[in-house]
C-alpha cells in the first residue's frame, strides 16, 4: 500500500467515524477540555472524547498544546498543576497561547 493510498484510506476512514452518532465534534470537544483533563467527564463522555481523539490529528495538537499552556502558566504562577483551576485562566490567554503554538496570529497580525 502507497503512502497516498493510505492517507486516502485514512480519510475515508475518519470521514465515517465523524459522521457515526457517538463522536463529538472538534467544536464539542473544545468545550469540554477543562473537564477531560480535570478528569471530571461521565465514561462515556470520556470514550467519546477519546474515539474523536483517536482520529483527529489536529484536537490531539490542541490538547498538547493546551496541556503544555497550562503547564507554563502553572509553573509562572508558582502552582501546582493539580491546583491551578482550569477556570481561572482566561480563555483568551489559552486561545492565544494555542493559537500562536500552532502558527496562527488571532490579531490579524
């Protein structure tokens, strides 16, 4: 199998997957980051989660992306992880610490 045989493959396959009733959308699934790293999703949320994860190259880019934000904004604020609530980072902080992570300047820059 061809390297363009199997991307072509892979397409297909997530073009399915995203279209099943139990996967989230990637929209969805940002709303629920704080929740899924705070470990605080039902099982089956947390499956459903997982399987959009399992075929989304780019919201597993944005979880490490985000986890690593979170991870410099801790140790800035001299707190633990495990302490710093995810609600009291402001989302825009996040949105452009990400943004910028993956090469996009939400400034029009």
């Amino acid at each position: 199998m061809t390297d363009q045989t199997h991307s072509k493959l892979g397409h297909r396959v997530r073009a399915v997957m995203f279209r099943m009733p139990f996967m989230i959308t990637c929209s969805e699934l940002e709303l629920k980051v704080d929740e899924y790293l705070d470990a605080d999703l039902s099982r089956r949320e947390r499956w459903m989660f997982e399987m959009h994860l399992k075929v989304c190259r780019d919201c597993r880019s944005y979880i490490k992306a985000y986890k690593r934000t979170v991870s410099v904004t801790a140790s800035l604020f001299d707190v633990p992880y495990e302490q710093l609530g995810m609600g009291e980072m402001s989302e825009t902080l996040v949105a452009e610490v990400v943004a910028r992570h993956l090469g996009k300047d939400t400034a029009g820059r």
